[in-house]
C-alpha cells in the first residue's frame, strides 16, 4: 500500500509536466517538483503563495478576463498559453490545460502546465516550412499555369497557321486558273512562231507557281488530316518509268546521267496513282536539283521482304548526320542546298512522307555526310496478286465541236475558258450567274456546262440540279470546276448531278478527254 503511494507520489512529482492545484481564489495549495525545477525553485517552495505572484502582469489579466470566466461557465480551460516568472524574473511560456473541481464545499483548480518555447520554435519552423512549401507550390502553379496557356495559344496559333495556309492556297488557285487558260490560248495561237520562247518561259513559270501552290495546298490537307487518298492497285514500276519520263528535262537539263532499274515482274500495291507519282517525281526532282551538273542518279525498284522499295541515289551535296533527323520537317531546308532550292519551300519531303504513311510506307534517308550523296528510299507494302488496272490512255484526241456553257463569276476566267474551247472547235456561251445559265439554257441546248461552284447567287451545286431539271439540259454533261479537290467535294458534286469534276487550275488535257 506504502509502496502503491510512493509510486504515485513519485509519479506526480517527477512527472514531464508541471502539475498544480489552486484553491478558487488563487492560493496555490500544491505543486509538483517538475514545476519547482523549471521555475528555479526549491521543491514547496510555491505552496501557499498566491499565483498572482507567478504571472506577469499581461498573463495576469489574460487569466482573469479569459482563464476563470472560462473555468466558471465550462469548468475547463484548454490550450492556453502564458508565461509564468521564474525565481530570476526571467519568463517561461507554457501551455495550460485547467480543470475547475468541487471538493466538498469549496472549488479547486488542477493545473497541467506544459513547456511552450520549444513548441514554439518548433511550430514557427513548421509555420515557415509550412508557408515555403506553399510559396513553392504556389510558384509552380503560376508557372504550371503559365505553361499551360502558352500551350493553348501555341496550340491556337498552330491550327490558325494550317488554316491559313489552307485558305491561302485556296485562294492562290483562283487566279491560276484564268491564266492557266490564258497561257493554254496563248500557246495553241502562237505556239509556233516567235513568240514560242516568251510562251515556254511564262509556262515552265506558271506551272511552278502551280506546283509550289499545290504543295502548300496538299501538305495544309496531311496536316489538317484531311487528306483522302483514292487507292487502285498501282504497278509501282509503271508508275516510276512513268515519273523518270516526266523528270527527263529536268535531268537532260542538269547533264545527269540517270540509271534506271527496274523489276521484271509489276510490283503492285493499293496506293493512290497520284500521290505516288508526286512521291516519286519529288525524291527525283531533289536528285536533280541536290546534285551539281554532271551528276549520277541512279534509280532502283526492287521487291524487298513484301514491300516495293525504290531508292533513289545521287552523288549530289549530301545531308551532314546532324539534319538527317530533320529533313522530312515541314518547311525545312539545309543551309548548303539553299541556293539549289530553285525557289522550294521545303514542303516537298514533309508532303512525301506524310503520304507514305498514309500508305503504311515509309520513307528513310541515308548520307555519308556533305558532298558525299544521298539516298532516299521509299518503302510501300506490295498487295499479291492483283490485277493492274488497265492503264487509261491519256494520248489527246480531237474534241468534238460542242455546245459548251460556261458560268463562272470570274469573268476573265470565264473568257479564257471560253477562247480555249472555241479554239478545240466548240461554240461557248459565257454567264456570270447561275440566274443567268439558267436562263439561258433552254435556247442554247448545251450539250456540255461547265460550272464553277462559288456563284453569287447560288452555289453550283444547287444550279447543277436546276439545269437537271430543264429538259435542254437532259443529256447535258456537266462538269464542276472548283478550287476544292477533296473526295467530299467530288460526293457533292456526283450527288448534285455533276458528270465528272474538275479541279481549278484545270487541267486542259483532261478537259479535251471529257470533250471527245
Ligand atoms: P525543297 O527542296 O523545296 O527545299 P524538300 O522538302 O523537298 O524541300 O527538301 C527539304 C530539304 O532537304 C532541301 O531544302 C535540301 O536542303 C534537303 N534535301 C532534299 N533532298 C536532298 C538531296 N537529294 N540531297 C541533298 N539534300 C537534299
């Protein structure tokens, strides 16, 4: 029992908190030796002096105004913190937890008191830890967000970029297409005297201009995705004779000596006749202007492991192994070869390989470094056993004299036209609107109607149905002639009625073939 109370003696002496009882009007009746310690007293020496005396005097106010009011109304007082007066006078903050308890008829208080100056360092570390991290946090969140809206307007000014470039070419076709008509006039009226070399020169020109246009329009369609690709079976070595026939002034111009091998046997796969040959021509028109005069090209098609693989190899200027990478980059081009761009704009690789892929192909490049030559090799998944489909003559015969109504808003390009088809031997009758076409129909009987689809009054599709309508027009052919080249806008045009469909500038060639 003795022992049982010296245990709990010791236990409330020596506990690691000051423990203290007061009666309710301050006299301090006990304290423990914790206590005595950390004020720097002898142990007892506090009992029977009031607490007033221990507390200073803003931590006697506060005990009065807020401590007893509290213990009174609650009998509790929690986390409290004050500081209490040493034997030197020197302060200790504490931390109080007061409990008010009756013993018989009078009130006493118990004290917990707990050393507060650690605490308080350590919560104000805590605090500033606390506060850094939040600042740094607070700090990435403005960068986080910083970025992210450098993101969203790069994003923006990207599709803008597209956009543009897409209306840009778009728009750049219109004009190209009264002079294409222009020059084909031109040429067939004057073709043989000496006006022939002013002629050549403004054509080789305009078919440039032509060309870098459809690029721009081409590579804005892959980028957009909007690019539709009309696959057929295609004899890839139909297709590179065919592209080396094309590239021959090019080369004979530049005195290079091309090698051609090509396979046995057709090499067929499911592509897009077109876009291939484009593929091709460009890795051969880049031979060409790459390789100073004189140069070697050697062009090679193999079937290799199930794919077509065409290399294309020159002894030109060569790619340093830094920009091998970057080459097939939209807008890129090699500081060495700029002088040899002949005006490109560095779409043509970019355009090649996006078409590659869409073609589950690829499109590798390899040099040994400047001046020493490249090789371009463009690989395409071969499809056994097809049928190629035959090819279609292209070889130009005599349009028949016909009726041929042509509306198109620009008048210059509606003029042009119109002299073009008089000179094949056809009788034409201009409108502007497709009010005007449509009045003018029913005396003109029109075997043929070439309509332009953005009219100021209404669309071309919507005067393709009319005319339908008109018996005059029963057996007419009509042809859409639009800057649009994409398969929704040749649905339209099929669905509003439309025999076949063109795309401006208009290949005069293939008009002939629809005119015979
Ligand atoms: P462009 O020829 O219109 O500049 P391309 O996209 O076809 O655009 O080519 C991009 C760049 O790649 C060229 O500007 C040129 O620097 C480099 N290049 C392409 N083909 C070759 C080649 N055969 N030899 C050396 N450099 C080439």
């Amino acid at each position: 029992m003795n022992a049982a109370l010296t245990a709990t003696d010791l236990f409330f002496d020596q506990a690691a908190c000051g423990l203290m009882a007061t009666d309710a009007h301050g006299m301090i009746l006990t304290a423990n030796t914790s206590l005595h310690a950390w004020l720097g007293m002898a142990p007892g020496a506090l009992v029977g002096t009031r607490l007033h005396d221990l507390l200073p005097a803003s931590a006697r106010l506060f005990h009065y105004t807020c401590c007893v009011p509290r213990l009174q109304s609650e009998g509790v007082a929690h986390d409290i913190q004050i500081d209490l007066l040493m034997a030197g006078g020197a302060r200790l903050p504490v931390l109080l937890q007061l409990v008010r308890q009756r013993d018989g008829d009078r009130e006493i208080d118990h004290w917990a008191l707990f050393r507060a100056g650690g605490r308080h360092a350590y919560e104000n570390a805590l605090l500033c830890k606390s506060e850094a991290a939040d600042g740094g946090r607070e700090v990435q969140r403005q960068r986080d967000l910083q970025l992210q809206a450098a993101n969203t307007q790069l994003s923006a000014a990207d599709l803008r970029k597209d956009e543009f470039l897409a209306t840009l070419s778009h728009e750049l076709r219109n004009p190209l297409a009264p002079m294409r008509s222009a020059l084909d006039v031109l040429k067939i009226r004057h073709g043989n005297d000496e006006d022939a070399r002013v002629i050549g020169a403004f054509d080789r020109q305009l078919r440039h201009l032509t060309r870098l246009v459809d690029d721009l329009m081409e590579v804005s369609r892959i980028t957009q995705n909007r690019m539709q690709l009309r696959r057929a079976p295609v004899d890839m070595a139909a297709l590179v004779r065919g592209a080396v026939h094309d590239m021959a002034p090019m080369m004979t111009a530049a005195r290079h000596t091309l090698r051609l091998a090509l396979p046995e046997a057709p090499l067929t796969v499911d592509g897009d006749a077109t876009r291939l040959a484009q593929v091709v021509i460009n890795l051969l028109g880049n031979a060409a202007k790459y390789t100073p005069d004189g140069g070697l090209i050697d062009v090679e098609l193999a079937g290799q492991a199930g794919h077509a693989e065409l290399r294309v190899r020159d002894n030109g200027i060569g790619i340093p192994a830094g920009a091998l990478g970057t080459i097939f980059q939209l807008f890129t081009q090699l500081e060495p070869g700029r002088e040899r761009a002949c005006g490109g704009l560095g779409i043509g690789l970019a355009l090649a390989r996006g078409i590659a892929l869409l073609h589950d192909g690829e499109i590798l490049v390899e040099s040994d470094g400047p001046g020493r030559g490249s090789q371009f090799t463009l690989r395409l998944p071969l499809i056994a056993g097809c049928a190629v489909a035959e090819e279609i003559s292209t070889a130009p015969g005599q349009p028949a004299a016909l009726r041929v109504l042509v509306v198109d808003d620009n008048v210059d390009a509606a003029e042009t036209m119109a002299t073009m088809l008089e000179l094949f031997g056809c009788t034409t009758l201009l409108a502007h609107t497709a009010a005007g076409a449509l009045a003018l129909a029913p005396d003109f009987l029109p075997e043929v109607a070439l309509l332009d689809i953005g009219l100021p009054d209404f669309n071309g599709y919507e005067l393709a149905r009319r005319l339908r309508g008109l018996d005059a027009c029963a057996g007419t052919k009509l042809i859409a002639a639009t800057g649009w080249g994409q398969e929704r806008d040749r649905q339209l045009a099929r669905d509003a009625g439309f025999d076949h469909h063109l795309t401006k500038p208009i290949d005069i060639e293939r008009l002939r073939l629809l005119l015979q």
